[in-house]
C-alpha cells in the first residue's frame, strides 16, 4: 500500500525526462467495496483527525492528509469484513500510512535519534503500553490494537502471528539503512518488501477481516501461499508503478522502476513500462493460485474459499486505490482517476514538507 522510508539517492536519477507515460497493467480481478465504506470514511474523518493533526501539527497537511481518502483502501481490499470488525480495518489503513509517513521523514532526514525512538513508542504500543503524547501515530496503532483485543484473544494463535509481524514491520522500518536496494534482485527486492512494505500485515488483516485464521494451512498448502504471496506482490509492484511519480522526487531508491533499469538495463520509460506488464502477469499468477485452491485438496474448504477470494479483491483494490487517490496524482485530476497516458514528473510535496510550509507561514 504505501512507499517504505529509505535513506534518499545522493542525487536525482540522471537522464530524466520531464513527462513520462505512466501505463496502467492490464487487470481482469473484479473490484468490490464494503457497503459500509461511506459511513465509516465519514466516521474516521472525525475520530481520526485530532491524531493526524497532532502528528504533522499542521491543519494544512491534516487536510491533505485526508484528501487521500486512507480509509477508502481498506473498503476496497476487504470488502466481506465482517460488521464487527470493519471499522478498525479501515482505521487500521490510517495506522499504517502514518507509520509509513512517520518513519519515511525521518530516514530521509537522517534522524537516528527520532528512529529509535519512534521504533520503542510503536512498540510499547504493540506491547501494550500506552505511547507518549508527542507520538500520536503510535497512539493510534495502541489504540486501534486496543480496540481489537477482545476479536484477538479469541484466537490467540492468530493474535501472536499478527503482533509478531507488526513487530517485525517496526524493526525493518526503524533501520532504513540495512538493506541496500542497489544490490537486490527483482525477486530479492519483492522478498524484502512482503514484510517491509506491510505486505504480510495486510493479508493477515484479511484473516482478522473474515475470522479465520490461516496460519497451519498457508504453511502446509503451497497454493494457499502462492495467492497470498502474489497478492501481495500485486500490491507491491502496483504501488510502486504509481507512487514512482513521488519517490522519484523524493530521490527514494525502493521502487521496482530502479530495480529493473539496473538489472535489465533499461530507461525509465522502459523501466515502467516493463513494470506494468509485470502487474499484469503477477495477476494472473494469483488468478492460477486461486483456481489451484478452488480444485485442489482445500477445494471444500469454505475458509480457504473465502480468503483468496478476499486477496483477489485486494489485488483489484489496491489497483483502483492508487488510480484515483491523491497520494498518487497531487491535485492533477481534480480528485478524479487516472486512466493511463503522459503525466508530469513534477515533484510532489510530501505531507512533511506542507506541514513545515504552514508552520512557518501560520507560526504553529
């Protein structure tokens, strides 16, 4: 779903081009959207904001910040979640982008200190200890995570799978610096993102979302892994086709565009075009996953049925989000969606980068 901090390039990539072609990959996945997505994007609008204010201490940045409709993707990746548990699946949308977002700013700034400590509040958070007040991201994950307690003590098994993986999602993003995106493979690099790129914690969402937990059968059902994993390649590649626009400005290095023109030798333009036909072909590997589950041994499972379904709607999902949210496109399409062609490669502001300009411009 989102751009994961990493040290920035040591300069912009050479040989760019002012405006590029953005492809988009040819899907066949349906789309599907909870029908409880209106009330509830409304919802957390309100009870969301006093957080994001606090985090980016700009109303201007708070705005922007929901101007790109977060909450809008965890409609269109779990569409079937169950009514007591969709509000704290869309919620939980908010919990990661900001995480992101939190963490991105300060690898790109070189912030070791306010790494570490962002890394012991989210945590505490995770442990449940309540963060301090000046780390509103971590405050919403403790009490979103709170919120979700009684649904998690049930399956205490599932609960550990989910808290160990939110874990290990903290870890990898508090240390930006330990991976080097210049020496990965394509297949190393998407072996890397599944945990760092919250991969693994949003289809264990899936499981939270429908009530079943899938852990002894994904570890023993090749299948079962294959569609989880290629859904969340499907994010991964996507999201990185889309957000190319704004890492790119960012001088960001973990995106599979610079992968590609590294390891194929090809241009940027080449390089995207490459990567949306990847989009397409990892769909289809999803779509063989699927049907490997519908008629092989799980093929009465009704659970197992029922998420890789879910991962299907995710693919298709996270597609349509990054085609129309402005976390992708800046205020380009008037808040419309992108249907493919030549875009801009003009920088766009990063929330952090907004709030400073309203700071300064409002003395906040």
């Amino acid at each position: 779903m989102h751009a994961s901090g990493t040290p920035p390039a040591a300069a912009a990539p050479s040989g760019a081009t002012d405006t590029l072609v953005l492809p988009l990959p040819r899907l066949s996945l349906p789309l599907a959207r909870h029908p409880q997505h209106q009330a509830i994007e409304q919802q957390l609008a309100i009870d969301d904001y006093p957080y994001i204010l606090r985090h980016y201490r700009s109303e201007a940045a708070a705005r922007r910040f929901l101007a790109q409709r977060i909450p809008a993707y965890g409609s269109l990746c779990y569409p079937n979640a169950r009514p007591d548990r969709v509000y704290a699946i869309h919620r939980m949308m908010n919990v990661t982008t900001l995480m992101d977002d939190a963490f991105t700013h300060l690898a790109r700034t070189g912030d070791q200190a306010g790494l570490d400590a962002l890394h012991a509040h989210f945590l505490a958070a995770v442990d449940g200890t309540p963060p301090p007040a000046d780390a509103p991201a971590a405050q919403l994950l403790y009490d979103t995570l709170r919120a979700m307690r009684t649904v998690l003590d049930a399956r205490p098994a599932f609960r550990q799978r989910l808290v160990e993986c939110i874990r290990e999602q903290i870890r990898t993003q508090a240390a930006p610096t330990a991976t080097d995106a210049a020496r990965l493979s394509l297949a190393d690099y998407l072996a890397f993102r599944r945990v760092e790129g919250f991969g693994h914690w949003i289809t264990l969402l899936t499981e939270y979302a429908l009530d079943v937990d899938m852990g002894q059968r994904l570890a023993q059902y090749a299948a079962l892994a294959d569609a989880r994993n290629a859904a969340i390649d499907s994010v991964i590649l996507v999201n990185d086709l889309f957000s190319f626009r704004k890492e790119r400005s960012a001088r960001e290095r973990f995106n599979a565009v610079w992968i590609l023109m590294r390891v194929e030798e090809l241009d940027v333009q080449a390089a995207l075009d490459r990567l949306a036909a990847l989009c397409t072909a990892n769909e289809r590997r999803l779509i063989d996953a699927q049907q490997a589950v519908a008629t092989g041994v799980l093929a009465g499972d009704a659970d197992a049925h029922a998420y890789v379904t879910e991962l299907g709607y995710m693919s298709a999902g996270n597609a349509e989000f990054h085609a129309f949210s402005t976390r992708y496109h800046g205020d380009d399409f008037g808040g419309g969606r992108f249907t493919g062609g030549e875009i801009a490669m003009t920088a766009l502001p990063t929330l952090d980068e907004i709030a400073v300009r309203d700071r300064r411009d409002s003395r906040w």
